[in-house]
C-alpha cells in the first residue's frame, strides 16, 4: 500500500468515532470518503455518500462508484454501530436481531464486498469493535455480544485473506464521549430489573461522558496504517488495555464478581 494519500471508507461517519476519523484523515490529506444513513449535521470537508450498510445491492454500487471515481480503494474503517441497554429477559427478538445486523453483519457485508479492491491495493480492514467486547457488561449484553462477534469476525477475515497482503485489525476504544451516549436504545425494564439497570446504565452514560476523545481512536487507527504486520487487535487507552489484560489472566468468576460489583448489583 503507497504512502501516499490514501483512499480511505468510513461508516457510520455521520457522528462519533466515525466522523472524528473521517474528519482526522482528511486533514491529514487523505481522500476520505464517509459513509451513513444520515447525512453529517456539521459542515465537513471529506466527500460524503448515503449508504445503508445492510442493503447488500447498494453495498456493491456505492463501492463500485468509489472505485471508478478514485480508481482505489486502500483502507476501510467499519465505524458504524448502534447500541442497545436492558435486562435480556424484557430485550425482543427483533432488538437483538437489529444490533447483530448493523454492528456485525454490516461490517461482514462491507468488507466482503470491499475486499476485491482492496487486494488490488494490500489494504487494511479496521473494525471498531470495544473493551465490552472481551468483557461483558451487563444489561448491555445485547452490545457485548455484537462487539466479541465482530472480533471473531475480524480474525477469521485476518486469516482468510493473510495470503492476499490484505489486514484485518480490530480496535478496541474504551468509553469514549460522543453522541453514541445519547443516541442508545433503552429497554424499559420492568420493576424486576428496573432498579438494577437503570443504576448500570447510569455508572456506563458516565464513564462514557468523562471518556476519551473519539481523536483517539482515530490516532490510534493512524498509527497501523502502513504496517505491514500490524497486531490482531489493539485496546485504546493505557487503563482499557490493563482491563482487558487482567480479564484474560484473572480467573473468570473473579472476573464476573468485579464486574458484577460495578454494572451488576
């Protein structure tokens, strides 16, 4: 991949870790195509292109657009994600099948589509998946859920397409600030759970607003760029990765009894 300017794909770029990332490698002279639903509120300098990551037929014409107007396609950044809090008992079916279809089967879609532009040019894949991937919380399973399918996802591709110089790397924010706060389904618990998790998502809506500038991940994106064996995954922030390390290496019950104690009781 030159390093040059680079042709680079971002969903969900409309708001959040995506905007930020879109808006960052702009500035930096890249040539950035953002991709959402919704158009950007703010002014913005990168080009812009309505796209539902779930309509496969559009998938294929907006990317063959791209390809035929920049000629390459060197990076994708699959930022796009939804998010959905409450008890799993009082959490529908339907619910469940929509937070699969945006966090994980849009990003299988747009990189499956993707990926024959990108051997052209040995790009990158970088899925945003999240610490709560790795370590569920609860009454926000739903989004754990999605984010340990996505690295799932991100690895298998990695292997998959290792002999085609195309790589595949999943980012791991922490909380972050940004409008994914505020725009997060809740499921109105019943008195059973009510108590319990409106507390849990209280202790998450403030993490997230004294969280780490969406800049940050795209920082950390930047950084792996142009490595040509960059790693499985990489946790954003020095106190996420501590987390993410002990949660591999503590015994699981202790695991559970700490994150219980915090999103749980």
């Amino acid at each position: 991949m030159s390093k040059n300017k680079l042709v680079i794909l971002i969903t969900g770029a409309s708001s959040g870790i995506g905007r930020a990332s879109a808006d960052y490698f702009q500035n930096l002279g890249h040539q950035v195509v953002g991709l959402s639903r919704s158009k950007p509120q703010v002014p913005y300098a990168f080009a812009f292109l309505p796209l539902d990551i779930n309509d496969e037929s559009v998938i294929v014409a907006t990317l063959e657009k791209i390809h035929s107007e920049y000629g390459r396609i060197d990076v994708l950044i699959n930022c796009a994600g939804i998010g959905v809090s409450g008890p799993i008992e009082e959490t529908s079916v339907a619910q469940a099948k929509k937070i699969i279809d945006v966090n994980v089967l849009g990003a299988l879609a747009m990189s499956k589509y993707a990926l024959p532009y990108l051997r052209e040019t040995k790009g990158i894949i970088f899925n945003i998946g999240s610490v709560a991937g790795p370590i569920t919380i609860p009454f926000q399973t739903l989004y754990s859920m999605s984010k340990a399918a996505l690295q799932s996802l991100s690895e298998g591709l990695r292997l998959e397409v290792k002999p085609h110089h195309v790589r595949v790397v999943t980012i791991l924010p922490g909380d972050t600030k940004s409008s994914f706060t505020a725009r997060r389904e809740k499921v109105a618990a019943s008195p059973l759970y009510e108590k319990r998790a409106t507390r849990s998502v209280a202790v998450m809506e403030k993490d997230e607003q004294n969280g780490k500038d969406p800049l940050t991940v795209a920082k950390a994106i930047k950084r792996l760029l142009y490595r040509q064996h960059p790693p499985v995954s990489v946790t954003v922030g020095f106190f996420y990765k501590v987390l993410v390390l002990l949660s591999r290496i503590l015994p699981r019950r202790l695991t559970q009894a700490i994150i219980y104690s915090i999103y749980g009781k």
